[in-house]
C-alpha cells in the first residue's frame, strides 16, 4: 500500500477534482503490475495497473491493492470493481472507502479489504481535498497566513511588509501548486497588487479568484494578467463594470448579497466548477469571516523572524 500511496501522488492536481489514486497488483508476493490516475476522464488507477500486466492468466488469484475503493458505477469511465473480477484478480485490499459510492456500493463480497490504522489514515490524507468536496459539497479551504514575529501581518496603514523568508516562500508556492484555486480580498489586491501564481517551483497556476464586492481592483493589477480569474462581486456593483469586466472574457459570479460576497455560496458554486481545493491567502477582515463561518479546513501559519513593531495584527 505504501508503494500505491506513492503512485498515487504522481497524479496531482491533474487528476482534480476526482481522487489521486494508485494500484499495485501481487502475485505469490511479487508485484506484476502498477498503475496510478494519471488524468482527469482518463483510465483509473486499477485499469492502468491490470494494463501492465503482460500475461494476463497472472492475474487469476492475484491480489490487488488500491489506495481508494474501485468505483462500482459508471462515469467517464465503467466500474473498476467489474473489471478487477472479470479478470480473475480475488482479493482487493483498499486503503479508505470512497464516500461518493454511499448508496451505489451492493454488500462487501468476500474478498475486499478495507485498512485500518495509520496507512489508512494516509489514504484519506491523501484525498482530503476530494472528501471534502463529496461530502460536504464545497472545496477544501486552505488558509494560509503570514506573520511577523510580533503578530502583525501588514505594515502601518496596511502597506505591503515581506515577513517570509525565500526557504517560507518556496512552500507557499508548492502550496499553489497544490490548489487548484488561490482566494484574496480586493484590499490585498490594492495594497499588494500581488502576482498570485506559481513562480519558484514547477506547477500550474491557480486560478485566482478576487473577492471585490464594489469591483474596485484597477484593470491593471497584476492579478488580471490573465483570464484564469474568477472575479466575486455583489449586486451593489457598477453594471457596466461587470459588463466590461465580461467583454474582456474575464468570469464574473454576482453574490445574492448586496453589501458583502457571500462566501458559501461562492463554494457552492465552485464546487458545482469542479474546484475541490482553494488556498486563501487573507487579510484580517476575510481570516475573521473565515473563522466565524467554520470555513477554514487547515490553517497554516508561517511566522516570521523579524519585528514590524506596528502595523495590521490578526487574531488567529
């Protein structure tokens, strides 16, 4: 199982929003095959590893360990389930049920495994993201939030203080990478006018979604370099703002609200995008609405070493 774990993860964010999956199948304790989801609407993990196979006939009796339980209904792809029987293999052992299966699943034949214990706490680490986005129809929030060493995030007036350190800086960008979607407030936006992609290591760049409740970000922020933008306004916004704003092929979603963007139903509505994952980098006033609507999924911290002895503080 540890070997599929680490199949699995080769399939990223490019798998997203379905699961990262990996597969490995024993014969007389060797492995014959292996396999992991490489791409969303491609072959499953348990299809890639049966694939590798070369001798067929090696898979009657085989055992076939999974990360994620085969899926037993049909969607871009048939059931795996069916697949792993047909060909022989008689034991599958599986790392964490798959919660999308609640209601598909017939009673566990003879033969499927579920773990338990820390390898299976791994699995499920693994597909946070994706459990999250079944179960409690939303992605995944990441916050992640930088400090001084005296507590403030910001200098005087709010202005833009570099508090990380490059090694700090790296993992926030692995952490983009990671997300399928990066989350500021218009005020971040104004007093940084920050770049918001992945620069300092390999990945994809999120796409950015900018709270602006007013649409107050200038057209030339760094922020709409791109059309990969999901702009959040209200109903309080100019029109013809948003109807520019759409002329230039840039997303706009109108919040039901009329002072301050709804940030549920924005979830909701992401997820309905197929976005599983979304790292919200806040100020003060967007970490306290996370906070108050339990929204906050994972809080990472990075504190700096130096002092800014005054400035924007944030209660964590």
């Amino acid at each position: 199982m540890a070997r599929a774990l680490k199949l699995a993860t080769l399939g990223g964010r490019d798998v997203a929003p379905n699961p990262m999956v990996g597969a490995v199948i024993v014969k007389n304790g060797k492995i014959i095959g292996e396999g992991y989801h490489k791409k969303f609407g491609g072959p499953h993990a348990e299809v890639n590893a049966i694939k590798s196979v070369k001798n067929k006939k090696d898979l009657i009796g085989a055992t076939i360990y999974a990360t994620l339980e085969p899926c037993r209904h049909h969607g871009k792809t048939p059931p795996c389930f069916d697949l792993i029987k047909s060909v022989g293999i008689s034991k599958i052992i599986c790392g964490s049920r798959d919660p999308f299966q609640v209601g598909v699943r017939t009673p566990l034949e003879s033969g499927l495994q579920i773990l338990k214990g820390p390898i299976a706490n791994q699995c499920r680490d693994l597909n946070k993201f994706y459990f999250t986005w079944i179960t409690k129809k939303r992605p995944f929030i990441t916050v992640k939030v930088a400090v001084s060493a005296d507590g403030f995030v910001a200098g005087e007036n709010g202005q833009p203080v570099h508090i990380t350190s490059k090694k700090q800086d790296i993992e926030v960008h692995k952490l983009r990478a990671e997300h399928q979607a990066i989350m500021v407030g218009s005020n971040t936006v104004l007093t940084d006018n920050p770049h918001l992609g992945v620069r300092l290591v390999k990945g994809k760049d999120p796409l950015r979604i900018i709270l602006d409740s007013k649409l107050r970000i200038p057209v030339n922020a760094k922020v709409l370099r791109s059309k990969d933008v999901l702009i959040a306004t209200t109903q309080q916004a100019d029109k013809m703002k948003i109807e520019k704003l759409k002329l230039k092929n840039y997303e706009v979603w109108i919040s039901p609200t009329k002072t301050k963007v709804c940030l549920k139903r924005l979830l909701k509505h992401l997820a309905k995008q197929g976005i599983s994952s979304v790292l919200v980098e806040p100020g003060p006033t967007l970490y306290k609405v996370l906070k108050k609507e339990k929204l906050i999924d994972e809080l990472i911290v990075f504190k700096g070493r130096k002092k800014i002895k005054q400035g924007l503080p944030i209660s964590l």
